[in-house]
C-alpha cells in the first residue's frame, strides 16, 4: 500500500503558465480533497470530491480546477498561475467522514 | 462559522520537559477533533482523535480530552523527546454541506533541544 501520492515533488512556474498536479491512493477511499498550505495559516480546504464524478469548492477554489478522474485520482489544475499561487500542495483522501490521509505534498514556486 | 484556535509557536523545549499545545473551536453541534503532525518535509499525519465530549484520544505519549464546557482539546505530553520536533495541527470535522472535511488550526511549531 503507498497510501495517497502526489506529482510532482517541487515545481517552478512562471506566471501564466499552467500545470496539473496529480494525486492517487489506492486505499479504495470514497473522498479526496486538496489543500494549500500557507506559512501561518494552516491548511485550507481547496476543492474536494465526495465520490467519483463529484467535486465541489472549497474555502479557497479561485484560481484552480479540478477533476475526479476515477476512484484513484484527483488532480488540481491551475490554468494561469500567479505568484499569490505559490505554496505547499496536498491532497488527502478519506472512507469516509473522520480520518484523513495525506499525500507527501508538492511544493510550488511561481516567479 | 467553525473554526479552531491554536496557540502560536514556535514552542522550544528542552528534551523530557511537559508539553502543553492550547487549542480551542467554535463549532456547531459535536464536531469531532483531530491533532494532526507534520515532520519536517513530510505530510501532515493523524496523531490523535476524540469523537464526543470527555474523550480522550492518545497515542505515542501524546494525550487530548474533549473538553464540551470549554471547547478545547490541549494536546498535552508528559515528557518530550527530540524525535517529537514538528509543526502540530489541531482540526475539527466540518459537516457542513455534503460533505465533512478539516478545519484546521494555523499550526504550532514544537522543537525540543536535547
């Protein structure tokens, strides 16, 4: 079992460019969410999907998409980047509405 | 609307010392409450978590109770080792909408100096 993991580890971007980040568990888990990790400011929920198919906004959804690709996967794209943009990534996944489990994270620079 | 309140870092210690981490929420009803740890460059790990009120959750040394009268849950530990430096979390369970997910406090930053 690897849990959830995430693409890339690290990634420079230079505003205006887009990228995806990629996210899978292969622990069956019915929701996966995103959060972006701001120094002094804890974790805030981006988007998440409660099932396959499914995907909502979180607190902080402007400036992403995303798509539940299948039960496994979730990516996060980010069509235009700005540097307001810049953080650490992660996503997690849950069976159910109590304990979540986190990817790694994907540390994002955008210049 | 809920939200968590933890105290700020960064708390330095010394190794075997008493650790107390405050944390307090504003929530609706009986959230559940979760401390979360993140090691240095990893991701964010559940430590601990209690479901209703005068729970106590526990694990590695680590212990919190469900406080309902004051709506806190202290992360506390009788005696720190260096191997416990990292960022803690306190979150609860948001029901809100269709779907549960964290609320998390800002994060409190523990090193512990041998």
């Amino acid at each position: 079992n690897a849990g959830v993991t995430q693409t890339p580890k690290f990634q420079v971007l230079k505003t205006g460019q887009s990228m995806t980040l990629q996210c899978a568990q292969d622990m069956n888990h019915n929701s996966m969410y995103w959060y972006r990790q701001d120094p002094g400011m804890g974790l805030r929920l981006i988007y998440y999907s409660a099932s396959e198919g499914t995907t909502d906004k979180g607190e902080v959804p402007n400036g992403y998409n995303v798509s539940r690709l299948n039960k496994r996967e979730f990516s996060l794209r980010l069509e235009s980047a700005a540097p307001s943009q810049t953080s650490v990534y992660f996503c997690a996944s849950t069976p159910g509405q109590e304990t979540q489990y986190f990817g790694p994270g994907t540390r994002l620079l955008v210049l | 609307g809920n939200s968590v309140t933890q105290m700020e870092g960064p708390v330095t210690l010394s190794e075997e010392a008493f650790l107390t981490i405050n944390c307090t929420y504003t929530a609706t009803g009986y959230p559940s409450l979760f401390w979360y740890v993140q090691y240095p460059g990893e991701g964010l790990q559940l430590l601990l978590k209690a479901t209703k009120a005068d729970d106590k959750g526990s694990n590695k040394g680590f212990e919190a109770t469900y406080r309902k009268e004051t709506t806190s849950f202290h992360l506390e530990k009788g005696s720190v080792q260096v191997s416990d430096s990292a960022v803690y979390f306190c979150a609860l369970m948001n029901y809100g909408g269709s779907q549960g997910n964290l609320i998390f406090g800002k994060g409190t930053k523990l090193s512990v100096k041998p």
